[in-house]
C-alpha cells in the first residue's frame, strides 16, 4: 500500500479514507465537509515500507520517474479524480484561482507549490479520461463528471491559461516547458473540442471578457509577445469575426511586403512576377495541388498562382432525362449548365457538351442559344456560351433568344427569353397636349374647314383631326420606357461610366482594364444603392394620416418602375387582337347584340 497524503501550505489532513473502489467510503468522503484529506491508493508495483506518508508532490515525481505511464493508469480509478475535482472546488470560487495567481504573483514562474502539482495530476489524468469517452458517456450517462463540472472546470481553465500569459505570471519561454501549464492547455483543448463537437456550454463561454476585442488587437499591432502567442494556443478567446479581420490585416500587410499587390503588379505589367496557372480536380486536391506545386520555383510560392477547379460531379443523361420527365409539356428550362459545345456558340466541346447534343437529339429538345456569348471569365479574360435555354419543340417555334450587350453588374450576361405568337408588344398611342395648344387658330381652321356640307360623319371627323393636328402638338412619343424617381443624374452618369468601362475591357481584355471595371462596377453599384435608399426614406417621410390609399400605390408602383400604362388586349374567337379599330369594331359589335337582346 502507498499512503498519500495530500497537503494545502502546510496544512495537513486529519481523517484518512482507504480508497479500494468500496463505494460507501467514497461517497463519504466526498460528501465531507473536510477541506483537506488523505488518500490511500492501492499499488502493488511499489516496494514501499507500509504506513510512509507521500505529498502530492511526492506521488507525482514518483510515477513520473518510475513510469509516466502510470499516472495515465490513474484515470481509471473512479474514486481519485471525482475527490481531486472536489478538492479544486473547495478552494475557492473559480476552482480556487484566486490562489494560483497570487501564488504565482509572488513568484513567477516558480510551480513548485505542492498545489500545482496536484492540478497538473488532475489535468493529465483527467484529459486521458475524458478522451476515452464518447458523448452519450459523457454528456448524458455523464460518467465522472457531470455537465456543470465540465462548464466550471472549462471556465477555470480558460482564465487561467489567460491570465498566467497575460500578466506575465509566466513566461512565454518558461511556459514552453512548464508541466503544469501544458497539463492545463491540454485539457483546456480537449473540452473545447469536445464542445464544438456537441455544445455543452453557454454562449460565448469561451470569450475572455476581462479584455476587449480591440484592446487585444492593439497589443498584437504592437507586436507583443504574449498577445500573439494567446493567439496560437487559444484562438478561441477573441470573437470568430475578429479572428477573421486579424487574418486578413496579416493578409495585406504580408503582400504589401513583398510587393504582391494588385497596383504594384500591375504597375509592372507583370515583368517582375510571372502568373503561373494549375488545375486541380476536386476529387484529387491533395495529388494535384501537391504535384503542381512542387514544380514551381521557390520564388513563385511567394507570386501570384491561379487555380483552376475540375468539378467532376457531373450530369449524365439518366439524371437529366429523370429532370426533364418531371417537368410538364411543353417546358422551358434556363440555366447555367456548365456545359461547352460549338452548338451553343463556343469554339470548343467538352465531354458534358457532346452528352448534352446528345441527349437533345435522342429527346426531340431544342436548344435556343443563337450563339452569343453569356458568361465572362474574368481569371483569364475570355467569354463563354454556358447558360443555356432548352424547350419543348412545340414551344421552341414561339421563342426568340437574345443575350443582352451588358452584364449589368455580374459576370453573366441576361438573357431575354421572348414569345412571338398571339402576343403583340405595347402600342405607343399618342395625344394632343391641350396645356399647348393654340385655340385660336383652332377655331379659324374649324370654321374654314367645317361648314352644313359635310354629312358623313367620317369626313367631319377627318377635317376636326386635320384642324387639330395643325395648331394642337403631340406629347412626345415613348416607348413606356420605365422610370424611376430615385436614378438621378449622379445614377445616371455612374452607369455611364461602368458601361465605358465594360467595352474598354471587351476590347482589350488586360488586367489593367479588369481592375478599372471592377471598380466602376462596385462604384456604380454603391451609388444606385446609395440612391434608392434615399428615395425610400424622402418617401416615407413625406406619408402622413391624410395620404390616401391611390397615392401610395402609385408612388410604390413608380418607385418599383412599374408605372407604364398596361396595355390593352381584347380575346375575340380565341385569338387576342390589339389594334384600335378592331377593338372599337368588336365593342360596338357586343354592345350591338346586347343592346338588342334587351330590346328584344
């Protein structure tokens, strides 16, 4: 038998509990109220005079020296690490951090208090425990520990490993080595990896709230030591989305050191730094990347390199006739298919291509594209036609397909996708503009022109139009060309010069050009955005209790660019006339039956 007998200081326990898995002893002594306690431990390996009396310190530098081994055998024993844990709980809130700070306050990096000892025993045996346990184990049977335990013993933990770096209790160069500071860190990383697996934890435990996120930033600005290494070792610490504006300034600063900006390239026209081009299949990114990279000189590692991605989860013809046969007659699908054939206006086929003619041709599908381009790669300055429009053929003879001249924004091209049959387009109707019109002369020419005589009324009408036309002006004709109230002339000019700087770059597709695009693009959509917003708050403000319901409608209506008058169509025998006089024809044909059905 070996007698351990633990110590706080030079306080020493009273009562002894001889610890041979019996389960009443055990509960009794952790149901005391004994701050301190002696443990006995059965051991047979040890040649040990019976009845000697260990520290913890002893107990530890013994297994250590015999065999490391050994203390990762006393997380089996179920008795010690519940009464260890108890033992850290009952020195104080936080599991008794109070007192490892100021005892490492008074002597920094020194952990040769026997108290330390006892914490880095708890640590390893309980960071090999709690490995050995799956979830259901450990968070529902909750075997050992229950699930506060696991959030107070994470939080102590957690303030610890800060607090001894932060406050230079111990050194970063001493805590490389220190046992008990890499006991702690070990099982600090395991529970916090075990609650990202499956939370246990509340929200934002993990946090350091004692230090703002901005305070740690500026320390790692100035390059201080300890800010940096925390960082290394519990990232977790400082908000995710710091994390990530952390790594992008590290991002910045490291190109903008070794010249590898965008302006700085391009300001050499790329004579200093080659761009070097791989592909990698998805399905192989490891082989590929690995293999690609390793024949590139050294000096290109620090350059620009672009990869291509192969995704190889293609379509086969089963999954598209599987699409296609849930999709009722007549369709029309439009997407992108990411698919090439000299067919939809590329100037080569890829595998995806040649199965897609095919797959049209066995299924009697029409494929729309006229040829034009509709997708722009701005990585290698070329143009594409994979956006495709696939229809029924009884449908395919009624549409007309049409990409627009400008990406409006994106890298794709719209598509206009239009029905010619029993359809016509809005009518441009003109009228006189009375707040002009010169009624003087308008009455001299009615009275010249108009006289008893005139008993048809169809030339009374053409000479009252003639005197019209010739002293009444026209509003000037639209196209119902949509308007909105907030596209000023500063949304106006930003289009403009977007538009500039689209054909610039389609002329003459260098990076220059692409970088001058991208800007305008991103200005032009800053300053629309900047516009709307406004225009909606005007308007908003401007509604009150006495606004009535047709000025509200009206105003969205013109704000969403919907205010062109419809135009209007008559059904006639099944067929949708729009002209004028066959409408004026048909109405008077209608009102003629029911006026003699009533009469009748």
């Amino acid at each position: 038998m070996v007698m351990c007998r633990l110590r706080v200081g030079h306080t020493w326990l009273t009562e002894s509990y001889i610890l041979k898995n019996e389960e009443e002893p055990f509960r009794y002594a952790c149901d005391s109220l004994h701050t301190v306690r002696h443990i006995l431990i059965e051991c047979p390996d040890f040649q040990i005079t019976r009845g000697r009396y260990f520290s913890v310190t002893d107990l530890y530098r013994l297994f250590q020296e015999v065999n490391p081994s050994r203390i990762v055998g006393l997380a089996y024993n179920e008795t010690l690490l519940p009464i260890l844990w108890r033992f850290l709980c009952d020195l104080g809130p936080h599991c008794g951090l109070k007192t490892f700070i100021e005892l490492l306050t008074q002597a920094p990096n020194s952990t040769i208090d026997p108290i330390f000892s006892l914490l880095s025993l708890f640590c390893e045996t309980a960071s090999h425990m709690i490995t050995t346990l799956d979830d259901m184990e450990m968070l529902e049977q909750q075997k050992i520990f229950s699930v506060p335990d696991y959030v107070r013993m994470s939080e102590f933990l957690n303030l610890f490993i800060f607090k001894v770096i932060w406050n230079n209790l111990i050194s970063i160069d001493h805590a490389l080595n220190c046992q008990v500071y890499n006991s702690c860190l070990t099982l600090l990383m395991i529970l916090h990896e075990r609650d990202s697996r499956h939370s246990f934890t509340p929200a934002n435990h993990w946090l350091i709230r004692e230090v703002k996120p901005s305070t740690f930033i500026s320390e790692l600005e100035k390059e201080k030591g300890t800010a940096l290494f925390l960082l290394q070792k519990v990232p977790h610490i400082i908000p995710f989305n710091e994390r990530v504006i952390i790594f992008r300034k590290n991002v910045i600063r490291e190109k903008e050191a070794l010249g590898l900006t965008e302006s700085a390239c391009a300001s050499v026209q790329s004579s200093r730094f080659t761009i070097h081009h791989i592909t990698v299949h998805r399905s192989r990114i490891i082989e590929d990347g690995y293999r690609q990279l390793a024949q590139l000189p050294v000096r290109a590692l620090k350059g620009f390199i672009r990869v291509k991605f192969i995704n190889e989860m293609v379509f086969s013809k089963l999954s598209l006739a599987e699409l296609f046969e849930q999709l009722p007659k007549p369709f029309l699908v439009l997407g992108d298919f990411n698919m090439y054939s000299p067919a939809c206006g590329d100037s080569h086929r890829d595998g995806q291509g040649r199965m897609l003619k095919e797959f049209t041709a066995e299924n009697d599908l029409i494929i729309l594209n006229s040829g034009e381009q509709t997708f722009v790669h701005s990585a290698y300055h070329s143009t594409s036609a994979i956006d495709l429009a696939v229809a029924s053929p009884s449908i395919a003879v009624e549409c007309s397909w049409a990409a627009h001249n400008d990406l409006c924004g994106s890298d794709h091209f719209p598509i206009f996708l239009t029905l010619t049959s029993n359809f016509s387009p809005n009518v441009n109707t003109t009228s006189f503009n009375f707040q002009k019109a010169d009624w003087s002369r308008f009455g001299d020419l009615s009275r010249l022109s108009l006289d008893d005589s005139l008993a048809d009324i169809e030339q009374f009408t053409s000479k009252l139009l003639d005197a019209a036309r010739s002293s009444i002006p026209f509003h000037k004709g639209t196209k119902c060309k949509t308007r909105v109230p907030w596209f000023t002339q500063e949304c106006r000019q930003a289009h403009r010069e977007r538009k500039k700087a689209q054909r610039k770059y389609f002329k003459a597709p260098s990076f220059e050009n692409f970088i001058n695009f991208k800007k305008q693009k991103a200005e032009a959509k800053f300053v629309i955005k900047t516009y709307k917003k406004q225009s909606w708050k005007t308007y908003v403000s401007s509604l009150n209790s006495n606004t009535s319901s047709k000025t509200v409608w009206k105003k969205k209506r013109k704000i969403k660019g919907k205010n062109c008058a419809p135009s209007c169509h008559l059904k006639k025998d099944g067929r949708i006339i729009s002209d004028f006089k066959d409408h004026a024809d048909y109405l008077a044909e209608t009102f003629k039956k029911l006026l003699l059905k009533k009469l009748f």
